[in-house]
C-alpha cells in the first residue's frame, strides 16, 4: 500500500514550506508527493527545490491557469494506491496520514474535519464540519457542499471514474465527492486533521454565507453539476456493458 499527495501550486512560497514540512513529518510517511506548479513568479519553485527529496516530484512551468486543472494534471501522475489531496498553504496534523489510511480501509473516499486559520496561522474557526454541517449525501452536498479537497482522500480506484475532469466544472473536490457517493458510501471523519488557511489569495469563499454569485448562477451551477455526473455515471455503465458482452 503506497500513498501518493497531490498538491497544485501557484505563488505559494509564502506557505508552502510549513506544508510541505508537515506532510514529510507524518507519523504514517507517504511515498511521494506530486508538486504541479501552474508557473509561479515567485519563489515558490526555488523552495520546492531546496529540499532535494526524492519523494517530491515536481512539474514545473504548467500553463493551466486554473487550480482545477493543475490538481487534473498532478491526480494523473500519482502512482499511490491511496491519494491525499493538499492545498499549498495548509498545515496536516502529524497523524493525518495515519488516521485516514485506517478510514480508507473500510471505504473508497475519506474526508477529516479541520480548523480554520489565518494568515499568521492563528485559530479562527473551531470545526470545517461545523461550518458546512459536514455530511455524506448526494442530494445534500449538491445543493451546499461539504467536500473540502485538502482534507479529502480516496482510493486510487476513483481516477477512472473522475478522471479526465469536465472542463466545466468549477469545483474539483465536489465533482470527486459525488461520483464517490455515486460509487461508494464516502465516509466522514470527525478528527481534526488539517489547518485550513484562509488569506487575503484564497479563491473561494470560506462558506455560502460569504458568496457573492447571483440565485441564478447558484441555481444553474448546480444543475450543470447534476447533469456532468450522471452523464459521467451513464458513460461508465456503458462501457461496463458493452465490455461484459
């Protein structure tokens, strides 16, 4: 069993060493880490670089312009059995790893509660789960997401299934959590396993309270997700068959 992380960067040096410290510092250790750079301007390679550890292998000078498609391109190199999905400018409790692997063995997709940070790394909100009310449940995560992709990890057996990405979509990690309530019964971790760092660069609103879209793109957002999902669930059933025959 090998455990692959997954992290797509873009000007993050001001964070990224605490991150990638705390995921080399596992109390479970990880075989590689799959560092997509979206070229950064500033020194976010050279830090990566300084490390001069074979287990993080860097794609530099991407030109994907999106953190969708650059994670796309990081998720399509692993070689890991279970994949840890992080962001650049978080921090992984010690255990993290541990714990989750234990999860993963008794389902295909994991997701841990967290606390949210702040800049200088200081506690601003208690519980993740608590802000989104954290739950397995298609109809509930289509209509207010739950899935946070830098707590989210799953068996390497889901790639086929959300791999290649819609190139639409305008969440990765709750397109990944419903084909995975689609395919699997997703499980919820209560232990607080990542510091979730909000900052003046983060791109999406900490919860719906503080999103700005109009009714109406909420609306059709949410029904373009339904309908990529289920296309994406009849295409596989169609191979499936048409391989049985």
């Amino acid at each position: 069993m090998s455990i692959s992380v997954c992290i797509p960067t873009y000007n993050g040096e001001q964070f990224i060493r605490e991150q990638l410290d705390s995921i080399l510092n596992q109390t479970q250790v990880v075989d590689e880490i799959i560092i997509s750079d979206d070229s950064s301007s500033d020194r976010t390679v050279e830090v990566i670089q300084s490390y001069n550890n074979h287990k993080i292998k860097l794609f530099e000078k991407q030109k994907f312009s999106s953190p969708i498609f650059n994670l796309e391109f990081a998720l399509k190199q692993t070689k890991g059995d279970y994949i840890f999905l992080a962001d650049q400018d978080d921090i992984w409790m010690p255990n993290k790893v541990e714990v989750l692997v234990k999860e993963l063995a008794k389902c295909k997709l994991v997701v841990s509660n967290g606390e949210v940070i702040n800049q200088a790394g200081e506690m601003i909100a208690p519980s993740l789960f608590e802000l989104f009310n954290s739950r397995r449940g298609f109809l509930k995560n289509l209509t207010k997401n739950s899935y946070m992709g830098c707590c989210m990890a799953f068996h390497k057996d889901l790639l086929p299934i959300v791999l290649p990405f819609p190139k639409s979509i305008a969440m990765h990690d709750l397109w990944i959590g419903l084909n995975a309530e689609l395919h699997s019964r997703p499980v919820f971790c209560p232990t607080k396993l990542v510091k979730y760092r909000r900052h003046d660069f983060n791109k999406t609103p900490l919860d719906a309270n503080t999103n700005t879209n109009s009714l109406f793109y909420i609306i059709a957002f949410r029904v373009k997700m339904f309908l990529l999902v289920v296309t994406r669930l009849i295409n596989i059933k169609s191979k499936l068959l048409f391989a049985n025959r």
